[in-house]
C-alpha cells in the first residue's frame, strides 16, 4: 500500500485560505482532501466498519474465524510469534526459540517485560495453558488437526517463569510457524472457552476491550503499558454494518475511517476520489466453492470433477472479483508460492464435464444449489457467476442467497454446497486444517491417510528440497481428490480516509496498533 504523504504545518481552517495557498486552478476534490488532512492530524481514534460479523462471536482467539473477530484478536492479545506475507517469523512474546537436533523438541524463551491487562505478570504458564487448549477436542479450535497430532501433551514442560519447553510425537519443523497464526493467541491460564464476558477477555496485546457486543460492535482503549510500546491511536471505535455499499459510503462521507473489504465493483466507485484509498492485501483469500462429499450428489468423485473442469477460472475472477487476484487450479496455496505444483491444469473442459456428469447418471446435467451471503465482498457475486459459467456443461445451479448474519453459524458446515473462503497461509498448516480428517471445519469431508502421510514426512524433515517435494505431493493430491473448489485467490479490498495510514496484515487483516493518521 502506497504510504500517502504527510502534512506538515496545515494550520488553515478555511476553504478559501486553501485555494489561495494552492492557487485558484487546484482541483476541489484535491483540496477536499488536503483539508481532511489537516483536520486528520493528530487525531488518536479510529472508527472501523466491519461487515464480515456475526452474532455468534466470541472473544475466544482459539475460535477466530471471520474478520470482526480477527481484528479483535490482532489488538487485544499477543502471540509467541508473528509471520509477514513470506513467512519470516519475528518474535513477540517469545524472544528466541530452538529446536532439539530432530525437532522432536522446542524450547521457548519469553520476554519478562509483559503483564496482562489486568496486572498479572505474564509467565510461561500462560503458554502451557493456551497450547492445551488448542489440542483439547472440546475447545474446538481450527488449530487442533494442526498440532494435536504433533504435540505430546505430556512433554509440555514449564522450565521456569519464561522459558517452556514443548515435546512432540512427530518431528515438526513448522511448529514456531503455526504459533504465528490468529488461533493461536496467548490467553491467560484460567481463560473461558468461548467466552463473550468483557472482564474474562483479558489479553496483553496493544488495547484493552471496554465494550463488546456479539454481532453489533465493540470498542477498545490503549494499553499504554504494552512492552512494544504505546500506539499512537487512543481508541478504537467498530460498528458492524453488513451491506457493502452503506459501509462503503460510511467511510466515504467521513462518519468511518475505514471498512473491511468490499467488491471490487464497489471498489471501481471510489476509482478517483481523492478522499478514499484502497488499502490492498495481495493474494489474502483463497475463495472456494465447498461440495460435501458426504451428501448426494457431491459423494460421487466424477461429479466433484466435472464441476471443477466446467469452470473457466479466469473468466470466474474477471466477473466476481473485477480480475483482483490470481486464478488457481483448486491447489490451496497461492500460484506466487514456491510450493504451488504447476502441473496441475483444471482448466475449462465442457465436454469432458459432460462425459464425467453422464458418467455418474447424469447424462442429462445436473441440478445443484449453491449457498453463499454478502458477508464477505464478492460472495454473491461468484455464485451468480459460476452459475452462468458452468451452464453450458449442463449443470444448472440454482444460487440461494443467505443473510450475513447467520450464514457462518447455518450454512457453513451444514450445506451441500456453498460459498467460502480461508486466510493464505502455509501449506504445513493448509493442509491439515482444511482437508485433515480430524479437523472440525474439513468442509469438503475429505479423507485421505495418504494426505496425513505428506504432511508428517514434510513436517518432519529440515531438507527443504525434500519439503517442497512431499508438499507439492499432497498439494496436488487434495485438488485432484478434495471437494473444495479453488478457483482463484484474491486481493482483500479495505477502504480508508486518504488521511489514515492503514497497516494491512495477513493474519488479523489489519494492523492497527502501528496504523496512524497524517
């Protein structure tokens, strides 16, 4: 994102005084835009519209899984580490961390400097907690398929007040990596599973909550106490709106700084005003088309496949998300990814689409519905168009459109086939959380002892040619075998005042606690 420009100086709280300054022949929409500037400076409160919400939240990171909650996560608490857009691992809570000579075994060192919000020093008895969690069952984290089958819940030592050390069943090469994800924020021991109760909500990250309401909002304070020190924002004001185009416009006529992503063909609307920039994320979500292999006619592998080579994955991009992102051939990791297998072709095959479909009984074509919501920008707009693309293969999609609000609780997990999307991250933790068999939150119902296979023989080796290797293995394996569709990832699309610099991050969408105005 292109940093804009500092004022310095503006001290002139009249139009005209402006205009004089620039000289008579400056464009008004500039103008506008070097005044809200100079009202901007200095300011110390945000005030964010957030769609992607529901009413069933809670402030439980373990659970994180939409933006409203990744947001929270991001200011409120802290991880161990954190990770950019290529993976490199900075340290946070954890200063410095080392593996045994088989990484069958790491050790972490914490910083001293760290309290909890509510005062209590923060030791390595949080970590021990917080990692038990994430390997209960019954917390239902998306990070259980991940780690559980790699953490020995015996071998969890606390050495001392920061230093703990973690033994695992398997070696496991990526385990500082997956400490870096939004799960796997550090809660206090004692912390309540799912809990929406402000005074248990106790993190010790950059801002502390003082409001919270599932569904509707929340608010949060600096914490000046923070051990990377105190942010220049003061206050965090979020409303939850979930029509795209109002919070647009909220943003546009000055009531909000900024919004979570919208479409793109919102996104064309503001192409020009000088009081609005885009704040892009490269390649953020991997859009997909979930088909549960275990309900009719998703059961059957020649229908999964006919679909995906119905599709023109391009054209699918163009239509739904304006060509913001880069098309995929149903391999869940960006083509930008070292590890991406660039064998793989689903491209668009209609009549191999049709020799598939009447192959499996459906010599006429097929009838299906698809699922999907505005909760997230383009949603709608990628089913409307899949309908249209795949037609001419004879499948015949009805697209059922459901309200942002209940969608993830009644439509994720439960339809046959639907509408979703996932945060990018590393394959070593892709894969397991997507497509393992243990994983609560496997869509497609995929199962596969091959696929486990890969990725404990990648996980487990410090070649790098020989991860890459076994990765592509399993990478290829899922798009070939999975009913998940992926046709493409895209760009995530924020929207701010010109005048707020707003940090985007890959894991909690934004940053925050280093975003300021100019």
């Amino acid at each position: 994102m292109k940093k804009q420009q500092e004022a310095v100086g503006w001290n002139i709280s009249r139009r005209h005084a402006m205009m004089l300054a620039l000289g008579a022949l400056a464009p008004l929409s500039i103008v506008d835009s070097l005044i809200s500037q100079a009202h901007a400076a200095g300011k110390t409160e945000i005030k964010l519209a957030i769609g992607d919400a529901q009413v069933k939240e809670t402030l439980d990171p373990a659970l994180s899984e939409i933006t409203n909650s990744h947001v929270v996560v991001g200011v409120v608490y802290d991880h161990l580490v954190r990770y950019d857009a290529t993976y490199k691992l900075t340290p946070h809570l954890a200063e410095r961390w080392e593996p045994n000579s088989d990484a069958t075994e790491w050790t972490f060192y914490l910083r001293k400097d760290v309290k909890w919000h509510d005062g209590r020093p923060f030791t390595a008895a949080d970590v021990e907690y917080t990692i038990r969690r994430l390997i209960d069952k019954n917390v239902g984290s998306d990070l259980f398929a991940r780690l559980a089958p790699s953490i020995d819940p015996k071998r969890i030592v606390v050495k001392n007040d920061h230093e703990i050390s973690i033994g695992l069943l398997r070696p496991d090469a990526f385990l500082p990596l997956t400490f870096g994800t939004r799960q796997s924020a550090i809660v206090p021991t004692g912390f309540e599973t799912r809990t929406t109760d402000l005074s248990k909500a106790i993190g010790c990250g950059p801002f502390k909550l003082v409001s919270y309401s599932p569904g509707k909002g929340w608010e949060a304070v600096r914490n000046d106490e923070y051990y990377g020190g105190a942010s220049k924002i003061e206050r965090i004001r979020v409303s939850v709106i979930p029509e795209q185009a109002t919070k647009l416009q909220a943003v546009v006529a000055g009531d909000f700084d900024a919004c979570d992503a919208i479409q793109p063909s919102l996104a064309r609307t503001i192409e020009g005003n000088s009081k609005v920039k885009l704040a892009r994320l490269t390649a953020d979500r991997m859009m997909c088309i979930a088909m549960d292999s275990t309900q009719k006619p998703f059961n059957d592998p020649r229908v999964q496949m006919a679909i995906k080579r119905a599709i023109d994955r391009k054209k699918l991009l163009d239509l739904s998300y304006l060509g913001y992102g880069e098309v995929s051939n149903d391999i869940p990791v960006p083509p930008t990814d070292p590890l991406y297998p660039s064998d793989v072709d689903h491209s668009q095959d209609i009549e191999l689409s049709k020799k598939l479909l009447a192959e499996a009984g459906y010599p006429n074509g097929i009838d299906i519905e698809l699922g999907t919501s505005e909760s997230f920008g383009g949603m709608v707009d990628l089913a409307v168009a899949f309908a249209g693309i795949v037609a001419p293969a004879g499948i015949r999609v009805t697209v059922k459109q459901h309200p942002p609000s209940t969608y993830w609780d009644q439509v994720w997990l439960h339809g046959a086939m639907y509408v979703t999307y996932w945060t990018t991250r590393h394959a070593a933790d892709r894969l397991p959380i997507t497509y393992g068999e243990d994983s609560h939150v496997n869509e497609s119902r995929f199962k596969s002892p091959k696929l486990h296979e890969l990725v404990a023989g990648a996980l487990a080796t410090l070649d790098e040619a020989k991860q890459k290797s076994l990765f592509q293995e399993a990478l290829r394996l899922v798009a070939e075998e999975s009913g998940l569709i992926v046709p493409f990832f895209i760009d995530k699309l924020w929207v701010a005042q010109s005048a707020f610099d707003l940090r985007v991050s890959l894991e909690t969408q934004v940053d925050l606690a280093n975003s300021s105005f100019s």
